[in-house]
C-alpha cells in the first residue's frame, strides 16, 4: 500500500492579489454565517502580517459563533 502524506495548507499562502482576495472575501459574504466575514477578515488581515487586526477579527467571529450557538441559530 502507498504510504499518503499530508502537508499543512494555509489559505493566507493564496491570498495574495487583490482579486483573490476581493474573491475570498465575496464568497464569505455569501456564505451566510454570521461568522464567515469576521473569519475572511481575519484570514486577509494574516496573509498582510497584520496581525492585530487579524485577532481582533478573530474574537469577533468567535463571539458571534458562541452567540448565535446559545441561541440556536
């Protein structure tokens, strides 16, 4: 049997253009989670080495699952 290997993917490695971005960011809106945005956010903000804003979007995606779970949606 052939041994199968795995590697780590990081979708900040494929954010590097406007366009892929202004495409990550469209398809998170459609998406329809209430978390999707924030996440997007915070993965762009990553792949910029903007950190900061990369958590504070982070919390806010965190927040908004652990609110919408407690209510059920």
């Amino acid at each position: 049997m052939e041994k199968v290997t795995f590697s780590n993917w990081d979708v900040t490695d494929h954010l590097k253009t406007p366009e892929e971005i202004d495409a990550y960011i469209r398809v998170a809106a459609e998406e329809g989670t209430p978390d999707a945005l924030p996440d997007a956010f915070s993965d762009v903000f990553r792949a910029q080495g903007r950190e900061n804003e990369a958590l504070i979007c982070a919390g806010l995606a965190e927040y908004l699952r652990s609110t919408t779970a407690k209510k059920g949606l």
